[in-house]
C-alpha cells in the first residue's frame, strides 16, 4: 500500500450489481463456468452478499481472493463458496503493518485459522519481495505444511519505475533453489486444469509458484479479466481492454451485441504477456490496485 494511500473511484465509474449480473448471464452463455472476485478486499463494497449468492445461482465455481480482513466464513460456506485465495504477505505483526498499512495481522490470522477449522477450502497467496519478506517463505512452506493449505509465492511485478517492487524482484526460480534448499525433496508435479500456478509437493503437502512476471505459463492462460469499472482485459499485460460499461449504459444494445464485443476481444488475445508488452505505446503499466492484483 502506498504511504499516500490511493484515490478511490467515484461510486458512478464503477459497474452496478445488476451490470455484473448481466455480464456474468452473457459469459456463462459463452460457456464460462468458473469466476473470481478479487481485491483488494472484496468485502469492503457494500452489500457483497448479494452480489456472491447470485454469482453462485449462475456458475458452479465461484471463488473470491480476499485479504481476509473482513471475512464471514459461515455465511461463504452457506453460500458455498469454492474456495478462498488469502492474501498474506507476512507472518510477522510488525512487518505485517509495514507492508500493509493496516495493524490487523491478528484479525486475519484469527480468519485464516477459522476457515481451516470451518474446512472451507483456502489458499495463501504470499508476494515474495527480496529484503522484504524473502527470508519468511520456509515458515510459509512450514505454515502450510503444518495446517494442510496451499501457499502460493508470487513474482512481484516490477511494473513500472516508481512502484516500489523493481529492487524486490525475486523470480520463481530463487524462490525454488530457496526452498529446495531446505526441503530437497520438494518436487513438481502436474495438473492437466489450466494455471497461472506451477505445482510442488513436499509429501503430502502443496505448494505453487506463481512467475507472474517470467510468465512462463502464458501457453496454458484460458483466463480473461473485468475491471470494476467494466473493462475487460484480455491480458494482464495489456495496456488497454475492451470498454464494456457503456455497453452496459446504452439502452441500444442488446446482449447478443456484447456478447460479440466480448467475443471480438478474446479472439484477438496475444500469443503471450510478452507480445502484449511489445505492442505497448508507453512504459508505463496500470497499477495492480486498479485491476485486482
């Protein structure tokens, strides 16, 4: 989190809940089956509830990435919720704060423990930043090994010159070698499901890697993303996406006709992240906050 804090959107920018519905109505036709709302928090918005028991009327996988600072784990497993990606950058209180801005490491560990006691299925996604928190994954493999959950380590994203990760960059390979180091047994395996993860195991516990900046697993990408305010991004490495909000706005058009925007859109997705960058007119990226991590 910047010191400065970020700029919140005006609540008129941002795609209403009947918007989302219709939109998630249109993918499903396409045949999408599995959906994720991220953050950021997810639950900060206001009646989330809601919006999570329709998507779940439409698709038979909904999953959600949250920090875990606001969490209700009996009404997600009422819900039913398939899974949870928890944000989880330290173990450490204090570098807990340092990283996040926000003294609640006890309130999410408290959740994190919850929905392992509740089994509601749950991952931790750990951004790894050399000199930041680099010397914590062996307690995050221990953390995940002693509780039977899947911790993810991330590539930070040196996107641009002022975003802070360009000196923490770790890649997936340093954090392999770093964790091999200690647990030499630790082998990869293989899922034949789509992925942005490359999967290990250390007996009988996960663990996944997640090159989001390598991008080596861009062959195997079948994902596509919206923007709250309605714009999809067929590549994370894209610098510009298909407007959809007034689409959404223009009494005019008909589903069928988003339906094909929509269509147009992945069909002209980029072999991979790297041939996206390349067609970049500017250096500069947006940022993760804008587009949910």
């Amino acid at each position: 989190m910047p010191a400065e804090g970020i700029q919140f959107s005006e609540r008129e920018d941002l795609l209403t809940y009947e918007e989302i519905i219709r939109l998630a109505q249109i993918f499903k036709s396409l045949g999408v089956n599995k959906v994720r709302i991220t953050g950021g928090e997810p639950f900060v918005r206001k009646d989330i509830e809601q919006l999570l028991r329709s998507l779940s009327d439409i698709f038979p996988s909904v999953h959600i990435t949250t920090n875990a600072t606001r969490l209700n784990v009996p009404l997600l497993n009422e819900i039913g919720i398939s899974s949870l990606n928890i944000s989880l950058d330290s173990l450490d209180r204090d570098k807990f704060f340092m990283i996040t801005r926000r003294d609640e490491s006890i309130k999410v560990m408290s959740n994190i423990h919850e929905c392992i006691k509740q089994n509601l299925s749950i991952k931790i996604n750990m951004v790894v930043m050399k000199g930041v928190n680099d010397m914590e994954i062996l307690d995050f493999v221990n953390f995940g090994i002693k509780h039977n959950v899947e911790v993810r380590f991330i590539e930070a994203m040196p996107f641009n010159e002022g975003d802070g990760n360009r000196d923490v960059f770790m890649s997936a390979i340093e954090i392999l070698e770093l964790i091999q180091s200690k647990y030499p047994e630790a082998v990869q395996y293989y899922d034949l499901k789509p992925s942005s993860a490359i999967h290990y195991k250390i007996g009988d516990s996960r663990f996944d890697i997640i090159p989001a900046y390598s991008r080596s697993l861009c062959g195997t990408c079948n994902r596509i993303r919206l923007t709250p305010k309605g714009e999809l991004l067929n590549c994370l490495y894209s610098q510009s996406g298909t407007e959809l909000r007034g689409l959404l706005r223009d009494s005019d058009v008909s589903d069928q006709q988003i339906l094909e925007v929509i269509q147009k859109s992945v069909f002209h997705k980029l072999k991979d992240g790297f041939e996206a960058e390349s067609e970049m007119t500017s250096n500069v990226f947006r940022s993760m906050t804008t587009i949910g991590g």
